[in-house]
C-alpha cells in the first residue's frame, strides 16, 4: 500500500476534520495517510487519520521519515519553520517525491522580493504544488504550471449533512428582537474589519447585527453598548450544531474583510455573504461569485445598501440563498480538496 505522510505545523480542529475525511477517501483508494505534526489541537470528536505528535527537529522529523518509508510526502509548511529547505532537499537527494501545499506566496505582502525569491526556490524543489485556489496560480511561474493542482481550501461539512436544526438561538437565548439578521462569525482580527460593520445599520429597528466570535476590542465593544440593534454573543465554542443554529436564524452573513473559511460554513446553510471589495482577500474569495451567491461592496455604502436590497427583495434573498448552499456542496465540497490532493499525489507517484 502506497503511504502519504503530511508534515505541518499546528493542525488545527477543522484541519483534523478535514483529514480525517482525507484519510477515509485515501484508504478507498489504497493509501494510507497519516499526519506528522508539532501540535495538534484537542478535539471532541473521534480521531480516524493517524496524527503524529512530534517536536519540529529536523532530525527526529528525518527519523520518522525513515521510519515510517512514505511514498510521498505533502509539506504544509511555512518559511518562518526552518526544517522547510533542508526536508525539500532531503526528499530530493532520498527520491522521495514531495507536494508543497500552501498560498504560493506570501498574500498579504506579495511584493516581498526577498520572501518572493525563497518562495520560487521551493516552487522548484517540489515535485508538484497544491494551490487553495485556482487565482493563486498567477503566484507561479509559468515554467512550473504543469505541475500545479488545486484542492479547494474548505470545511468538511459532512458530519453536518443530516443535521436537523430547529428553533431561533438568536432571538430565544440572545434576546435579538429585530426582523432581519446581519451576522459575523470568527475570530475579531484586524484582517476581517469588523469596525466596518459596526458603522453600519445604526440603530435600525428592523436589522440586528450580530457579532460572534472571539478578540472583541473594547473600543468596539462600546460602541456595540451603545446601539439597541446590536449584540456581542462573546466567543462560540466550535461545535457544528451550535454553530448551526446561529446562521441558521441568521439571513446574511457579512464579513467585511478577509472572508476566510466562514464563507464556506455560511453557504453551507444558505446565507448569502457581502464583503468589501479589498485588492489581497483571501483564497475563499473564490467561492463568492458576484451577484450570484452573494456582494463584493465597493465600499462601506454600497456594502449596507446591497445588503438592504437582499433583505428586502424575498425573491433575490432566495436566488442567492439556493445559490449559496449549491457553491457548498460543489466547488466548497470537501470531496473538491480530496480531488485536488488525489491528482497531485497520482502525478507525483505514477499512479493513475
């Protein structure tokens, strides 16, 4: 049986349950696929993928390679983790054949020409490259296309499929009284502008806006205080059937920053996501498709005006909603990102 060894950094909750499904769909096809990390987060459901727990030494990760003898390994990996250059060569002069999973780039500064020039020599050390997005192909020299695959950078929503969720948390455990619900959901960075949205809606007593999610400064905690129409529900445990329940008694979800994956979950149950028109946005960008599934706002105006037309106009609201929920279980569907790393390693291994 052909082995397919990941080495990250932290795996986050949401990537355990990616791999999990990737270790499933993986086995199906006679692969087995296990996870080497430094630090894995706790999880309250069951572990099926092989997750290795390991100090980020190089040479205990090089013992574990040559333990463990994979037929190819996917690096998720950043230049800030120092064993990146030394496993790529490694992997190269053991004729082991390595994937290099990330943005390409750095997106956040994509003129970096130090950080830029770093980045094409792993381009060219890997055998192949997993992009989040088809856009990031632009970061690639054209030279080393051919070997360019993307898995969609998602959520695995499946355990959520059969999910039956009922009542209205919003208004029955938070109070929310008004007709129309404008929701943010993730962690309150500077990258997500929640500010932005709290300039909207003031103090309208149709539309509630609703944040949730963790790192609320008190400056905008105040101004929260300081309108009747909206509410701070405080950082929500990451469980899917709680989460559920909240954008469900949603109607949009609005993120006026880097849209991240809660563009993936909000689609997931039906809600349309507006955000503002940013030149560097993140890879999930993509799923929105501009007057389709849901707005990308010219600005702080255009954002709360687009949003005023969807919740007035029943008959858009459900376009985009069906829209949405479709873009979930296509493109956002984890089978997508399953593909993308099914076709990488078949290159890379000969297989078919």
């Amino acid at each position: 049986m052909n082995k397919v060894l990941l080495i990250s950094n932290k795996v986050y909750h949401y990537r355990i349950n990616n791999y999990n499904y990737l270790y499933h769909r993986f086995r199906e096809d006679g692969t087995a696929f296990s996870v080497l990390t430094d630090e894995a987060q706790p999880v309250d459901f069951e572990v099926s993928v092989p997750v290795t727990v390991r100090k980020p030494s190089l040479f205990s990760t090089l013992r574990f390679i040559r333990q463990e003898k994979p037929g190819c390994i996917i690096l998720f990996l950043h230049l800030k983790d120092r064993i990146i250059f030394p496993l790529m060569i490694y992997c190269r002069l053991s004729k082991i054949p390595v994937i290099y999973w990330n943005f390409g780039i750095d997106l956040s500064d994509p003129e970096a020409r130090v950080k830029n020039f770093l980045y094409r020599r792993l381009h060219g050390l890997a055998n192949a490259i997993v992009l989040y997005s088809p856009m990031e192909r632009i970061c690639i020299r054209p030279k080393h296309h051919a070997k360019v695959f993307v898995a969609n950078n998602t959520i695995n929503m499946t355990d959520a499929e059969n999910l039956t969720v009922s009542g209205n948390i919003l208004k029955e455990k938070f109070g929310v009284r008004e007709k129309y619900i404008v929701l943010f959901v993730g962690r309150i960075i500077g990258a997500k502008k929640v500010d932005v949205l709290l300039r909207c809606f003031r103090d309208r007593d149709d539309i509630a806006v609703v944040i949730a999610g963790k790192g609320l400064p008190d400056e905008l905690q105040k101004q929260i205080h300081a309108h009747a129409n909206y509410y701070y529900l405080g950082e929500i445990k990451y469980d899917k059937a709680e989460i559920a329940k909240i954008y469900q008694a949603a109607d949009v979800v609005c993120i006026p920053g880097n849209v991240g994956l809660a563009i993936v979950e909000a689609f997931f149950w039906g809600k349309p996501v507006v955000t503002l028109k940013r030149e560097h946005n993140s890879p999930e960008i993509w799923y929105l498709k501009e007057g389709e599934n849901g707005y990308i706002a010219q600005d702080e105006k255009d954002m709360e005006l687009k949003i005023s037309n969807l919740l007035s106009d029943r008959d858009l609201y459900q376009r985009f909603s069906v829209r949405a929920r479709e873009t979930a279980l296509t493109d956002a569907h984890i089978s997508m990102m399953y593909e993308g790393f099914r076709r990488a390693v078949a290159s890379v291994t000969k297989g078919t």
